[in-house]
C-alpha cells in the first residue's frame, strides 16, 4: 500500500489503493460467505476460488492493479486474478507447486 499523508481516504482517492470497494454502494461486511464444499484438489491450504475473487474485488478497485501472492502455492489467486482482469505476480518456492500453478493460471490441462 503506498503511505498516505492524511486520512485512508485522501489514499484512495489519489492512488486507488487503502479502502475497500461494496458493490453497489454498499459496506461489505467482515464475513465472506462462499462455497467452500469442495476438497483441496491441488494443494493442501488450497483456498477456494469464489473467496479469492471476492478479495481480489473488494481490495482491488482499479483493473490496472497488480496483485502479488508472495505464497501462491497452486495458483489460485492467478487464477481468480485472470477471471477478474487483474494483472498477476506470484511467487512459491516449491517446484512443483510452480508447476502446477503455471498450468492452472495459463489453462493448460493438468496431467
């Protein structure tokens, strides 16, 4: 987030960053309802798809933006981020992760 001189309002209004965005002018609550039934498929603290689009979409009020995931694990987050028209960097360290990741976020097949 970039420093904001005043008030996390002056912030978002200069640099569209430090707020949050309610969709049709409306405060988003503190509770995030999403459907989480489905088992970790690719990784174990895999995160559901529906949550991170709701984040992507609540933090990130411009298109323009880019989300970074220092953790990304499978990719979700990349993938929500390419369902959203967001620009996206991630970064895991495990090999296989990477791998898996890449295929999810480029919609390559998994094999």
């Amino acid at each position: 987030m970039k420093p904001y001189p005043h008030t996390i309002t002056d912030c978002v209004l200069d640099n569209q960053i430090g707020g949050f965005v309610g969709e049709n002018d409306t405060i988003p609550s503190n509770i995030i309802k999403c459907n989480c039934n489905k088992k970790n498929q690719y990784h174990p603290t895999e995160k559901p798809l529906e949550l991170m689009e709701q984040l992507i979409k609540l933090f990130s009020i411009s298109k323009n933006h880019v989300i970074l995931d220092p953790f990304t694990g499978s990719g979700t987050t990349g993938v929500a981020c390419n369902d959203l028209n967001r620009k996206f960097i991630g970064i895991e360290i495990n090999q296989n992760f990477c791998k898996i990741a890449e295929q999810r976020i480029t919609s390559k097949p998994l094999v």
